[in-house]
C-alpha cells in the first residue's frame, strides 16, 4: 500500500497559486493572437512601408487577398497568414508581435 504524502495549509496554498497563475497565464497567451482594428492597420501599414501588400502575403501562403485583410483586421485567424506576416515584420511569431503592439499602446496611454 502506498502511503500518500499530507500537504501543509502552506504548501496547498502554494499549489493552488501556482496553478491558478498557470491557467492565467494560458488565458492571455490564447488571447494575445487577437488584435484590434487599429492594431491591423498599423501592421498594414509596417508591411507597407517595407513594400509589402496583402496580395504578397496572400501569394506567399497560397490564400485569397480578402483572407489575409480579414487577418489583418481581426476578423479571422489563420496561422499560416499570422506566421507570415510575422515573419516578414522580422518577429518570431504572431503573438510576439501583438504583445510588442499592446505594449506600445499601453506606453502611448
């Protein structure tokens, strides 16, 4: 028979702290790939200024241009076109990107 190990008040407080700040923090990385309306257009018009246009993006992942601007708008997700938009802004990935976006909001405010 296996003996189980008791837990103190402490050690079960702690448990439980850790595991609620886990499941916070699962819920913002889920969050993290929405972005606003504004947010969009301003990755349009990074992608502008470095020459690239949604029908780019849209080439390169093989999707429609109406895809890729519902991405960028916010309306949809699609991993293959956040990747690629990332990528081309030089991020390593998407929510790298929108959490660098949210970070310059909050600073601005």
């Amino acid at each position: 028979m296996k003996s189980q190990k008791t837990m103190t008040d402490e050690e079960l407080k702690e448990f439980i702290a850790q595991k609620i700040a886990e499941k916070k923090a699962a819920a913002i990385a889920r969050a993290s790939k929405k972005i606003t309306p504004e947010q969009g257009l301003y990755i349009k018009y990074r992608l502008k200024c470095m020459g690239t246009t949604s029908a780019d993006i849209a080439f390169e992942v093989g999707c429609s241009k109406q895809n890729v601007c519902n991405v960028l708008s916010g309306k949809s997700h699609s991993q293959r076109i956040e990747r690629a938009v990332a990528s081309r802004l030089g991020y390593k990935s998407w929510n790298d990107m929108v959490t660098e976006l949210r970070a310059m909001r909050e600073m601005a405010a």
